[in-house]
C-alpha cells in the first residue's frame, strides 16, 4: 500500500491526498492501512466510529467523513476531534448551524454534479454555499463532487467533461480547496486540477478502470488470499466435479481440492478456468466452487501434493482477473472477505 501511495503521490503532483479506507479499508484493515497510507495527507473514511479509531491509533492528520454525520450528537463528537464533515443536505447544513456555542467543523459541501446520490443540485448549490459561509460554526469549507464515469473513456450520458464543467458552473468564483478525482480520474484523466484528490481502489492495488492494467501503472497487490491443497485424486474420463456437475473430465484427470470457498469471499460465480496459483504453476478452476472449497484442474501439474501452497488472488494471479473472470468488481473481493480469513500484505 505504501507502494501505491507513492505511485498516487506521482500522478497527483501537487494536489494532496484523502487516502479512502473505509470499509476497513477495502477489507485489508485499518490499522494496517494507517501504517502504509502514513505520507498521505488526510485518511477518508465512512463512520464516524472509524474516524475515532483511527485517532485512537494514532493518526494525528486530517480525517474526512465522507457521507458527514447523522445526528447533532455525532457533529459535536467529529468538532472535538477536528474531523472534517461532507455537508450534502439541508438537514446538515442545519446541524451544523446549531452547533454547541464555541464549537466549528471543516466543511466539505458536496455537490451533484450528475451522479444524482449525494449533494446539492446546481439550483441549490449557491444558497448551501451561502449559509455555511454565513455561520461561524465553520472553521473552513471547501467544495467536492463525484464522477460517475471516471472509469470510462469516451463519450457518455453523464461523461467526465461534462461533470467537470457543471462542477466549475457550481463553483463560481469560490477560491477555496476542491475535490472531483477518485482513483479513475487521477490515473485516466490526469488533465483534471483540484486541490484534493481521493485515491481509492488503486491505493490496494487493483485497476481503476476496466481498461486499465493494474501492472502498467505501476500499482502491487496489497492483498494476497492464500491456501494450500487439502487433497489430490484422480478421476477417469465422464466424471463430473462439483455441486450441479458443471464440470466433466475430458481426459484421466488429476483433481485437486482447495480449502478456500464462498464463505471465505471467494467467488462462488467464478467460471471453470479461472486461474488459480498452485506450487508454482497457474492451473484452472474445474466445478462450482462449494462453500470452504473449491477444486482445480493439476492433471499437467504433476508435482503438486496435498500440503501445496496456492493463491487465490495476489501477485501471481490478479485480483482483476479473477474479478473479470466471474463478472465482480475488485471492491467487491476485496471488502467480501470473512474474518475467518487471514489476509496477509503481498506489497
């Protein structure tokens, strides 16, 4: 991860960094997170709990709460720690205008811009901006929106051109800090400016874009999901493997079982030959994947026992493609693991 923010750091420039964690970032620990993401300027993160976890380990830099809070108590608690709040509603603005007397919070006012999730639309955006400039409850604001597209290139129905431009519109002439790029626009559109940037799912080592390579970037898995082989036999030519007989032998085959299956996070909608790394060697998966195991196809790896190492997923097979593979989202394997799993740092 460490690697990564330095590759981010490249692409950014000037621009400083929000490293998101949230969901524990991205399913690899916050606390591990801390540690790799310790050059970035800001940590951004979802609930207010995890922001008070990450001061108690010690992160000492900004923090930004990237949907704010939800209720008067949750604002005074961010205030104290000096947490920086996204404002994207009415009922927000409200909170922090009647917070405690002495009491300030760092606005980010979020605005929609297209994506039509969180913010305020352009008819709104200029009297949100208005109220939060007009009480001393703030101690600074900035602006931010999101990209619905940033991961697509080409023209579109809500492309980053025009998103760019409704956000500029929305801005006027506000000269504070602003915040548009996530990990797509950082390293697919680096003509974009801005003050922040908030570097996401490239930050662990997966691809930004669909027609990105992770590798060509420059980025490392942060991840590695790794087993070993719990069993090898050998089936004749008709026979089947797995729940629904997906898979039948071709050929006098050698078969060998993996304890890792859905329940861990594994994709149970991962296809027959979607890779697997065995003792060295890449080899397919063969049959629906069960709940703790899955099974893979070793008849032209002779050399592979029960005992031997394998990976699911990490610097020897992409978590990319065995997203792609089983037609998921990086995001979504990553942040899908059981605890029961135990997830060690491949960079």
């Amino acid at each position: 991860m460490t690697h990564n923010l330095a590759i981010a750091r490249a692409r950014a420039g000037k621009r400083r960094i929000w490293a998101v964690a949230k969901a524990s970032a991205y399913g690899h620990g916050l606390e591990r997170a801390m540690r790799a993401f310790a050059a970035a300027d800001g940590l951004a993160l979802l609930e207010l709990e995890e922001a008070l976890r990450a001061r108690q380990s010690g992160w000492t830099k900004a923090v930004l709460l990237l949907e704010g809070v939800f209720d008067a108590a949750e604002l005074a608690e961010a205030a104290r720690h000096d947490f920086t709040c996204v404002v994207h509603s009415a009922e927000q603005i409200a909170m922090v205008e009647q917070l405690a007397p002495g009491a300030q919070i760092r606005v980010y006012l979020k605005l929609d811009t297209g994506m039509n999730r969180l913010g305020f639309a352009q008819s709104e955006a200029s009297g949100a901006r208005t109220r939060l400039l007009a009480t001393s409850k703030v101690r600074s604001l900035a602006l931010m929106s999101h990209l619905a597209n940033a991961d697509r290139t080409g023209p579109g129905a809500c492309d980053v051109a025009q998103q760019r431009q409704a956000f500029e519109r929305m801005c006027g002439d506000f000269d504070g800090d602003t915040s548009l790029c996530n990990s797509a626009a950082l390293f697919m559109h680096p003509d974009l400016g801005d003050a922040w940037v908030r570097p996401g799912i490239a930050l662990y080592g997966a691809a930004p874009a669909p027609a990105a390579d992770a590798a060509r970037l420059g980025l490392r898995p942060a991840m590695s999901l790794s087993s070993e082989l719990i069993a090898v036999r050998t089936v004749e030519p008709g026979a089947q493997v797995g729940y629904g007989s997906r898979w039948t032998a071709q050929r006098r085959s050698r078969i060998g079982v993996v304890a890792c299956g859905y329940a861990d996070g594994y994709p149970r909608s991962a296809p027959d030959g979607t890779p697997v790394w065995v003792a060295g060697r890449r080899v397919g998966l063969v049959g629906r994947v069960s709940m703790d195991m899955l099974s893979v196809d070793l008849t032209d790896h002779d050399t592979a026992v029960p005992g031997s190492p394998v990976q699911l997923w990490g610097d020897q097979v992409s978590i990319d493609e065995v997203a792609r593979s089983s037609d998921r989202l990086a995001y979504e394997l990553m942040c899908g693991l059981n605890p029961r799993v135990r997830v060690a740092e491949a960079a």
